[in-house]
C-alpha cells in the first residue's frame, strides 16, 4: 500500500476481491463457523474447545433468528389489531346504514378480527420468551466457549473504558461500619 502510494480504500478492496476470489476458487463456498474450525483446527486448538465455540455460534445464530421471528409476530399482530379496529369501525357505521343481519354480520367480522388479533399478540409474547430465552442460552454457550479456551467470561468482567476490571464471581458482603469516634473534651467556661 504505503510503497505503491495507493489509498487504503483501493487496496482494502483489492485484498476483498483478492479473498473472494480465492475463496470461490476453494471447493464450494463455506460459512463463517466451518471457516473457524477449519483455521482454529490449524492453528492447534484442541477439538473440544473448537466444539464449544461452534456451539455458542449455533446458540447465537438460533437466538437471532428467533429475536428476527419474534420482531416479525409483533408486527403481524400490531396489522391485526389495525384490522380489528378497522373492522370495528365499519361495524359502527354499518349501524345507521345497514339492515339487522347486515349489521350482526360486520359485528361478527370484527369480533373475529379482535379474536384473530388477540391470538396474535399473545403469539408474538410467546416468540418474545423463547426468543429470550434463546438469547440467554447463546451468552451460557459463549460463557461455556470462553471458558473452554481458558478465557474469564464476559458476565464476571466489567467495562470502564479501554480497561477491563475483574470483578469476582460472588458479590462481597459490605464491610462493617466504622467505630464511633470517641468523645470530645468540653468546651472551657466562658468568661462572663
């Protein structure tokens, strides 16, 4: 770069293409994960802590896509209530307009309208929790993954800047309060 007096733009994407091209040249295109075993296989790490890390990208991968299915049910229950509220409006102005059984049937839809939103919301509550939950698996897979690899893991570190703190595992209990301190002279009379 530096002797060739390129921007670093223009070789950064050289290098890209370069490793694009050199990657489709390899027998099939592989994934980020096959990719880390493959150079972690390499580089000597032992297979059990290669297992572990693979297994915390699973984790991770598997609560995103359930946070992305979770996102996608809240939206789909947010149109719903739309729908419902839509329905229930034509319903009210259905009754100045429209003939008994008209008007029983646009109450009908709109009752079914809320019936169908209601089960959506609680369907997109029911994804929020596992997605949750599937969140939480990931960060014990990564705390497991770190650990495999002789790394603390990031629940038991605490950020201030650049620095990384430990703190322990276990919370220490308060230190006890300080003596009282102990009395003072009197004061002198006063002249009076």
């Amino acid at each position: 770069m530096a002797r060739t007096g390129e921007p670093y733009s223009v070789a950064r994407r050289a290098i890209a293409s370069e490793d694009t091209a050199a990657q489709s040249a390899n027998a099939g295109e592989t994934t980020p994960e096959q990719q880390y075993a493959r150079e972690a296989e390499a580089a000597g790490v032992p297979a059990d802590k290669i297992n572990a890390q693979l297994a915390a990208f699973r984790a991770i991968d598997a609560a995103r896509s359930a946070r992305e299915r979770a996102e996608q049910a809240e939206q789909d229950a947010d149109e719903a209530e739309v729908r419902a509220e839509l329905a229930d409006e034509a319903a009210d102005l259905a009754e100045d307009h429209a003939d008994r059984q008209e008007q029983q049937r646009l109450r009908q839809l709109a009752d079914e309208a809320q019936r169908v939103a209601d089960q959506a919301r609680e369907h997109a509550e029911r994804l929020e929790e596992s997605a949750s939950e599937a969140e939480e698996r990931a960060e014990l897979a990564q705390d497991a993954a770190d650990l495999a690899r002789g790394q603390m893991p990031d629940a038991l570190f605490m950020q201030f800047g650049r620095r990384r703190v430990s703190r322990p595992a276990f919370p220490q209990p308060p230190l006890p309060p300080l003596p009282p301190a102990p009395p003072r002279a009197p004061w002198p009379p006063f002249p009076g």
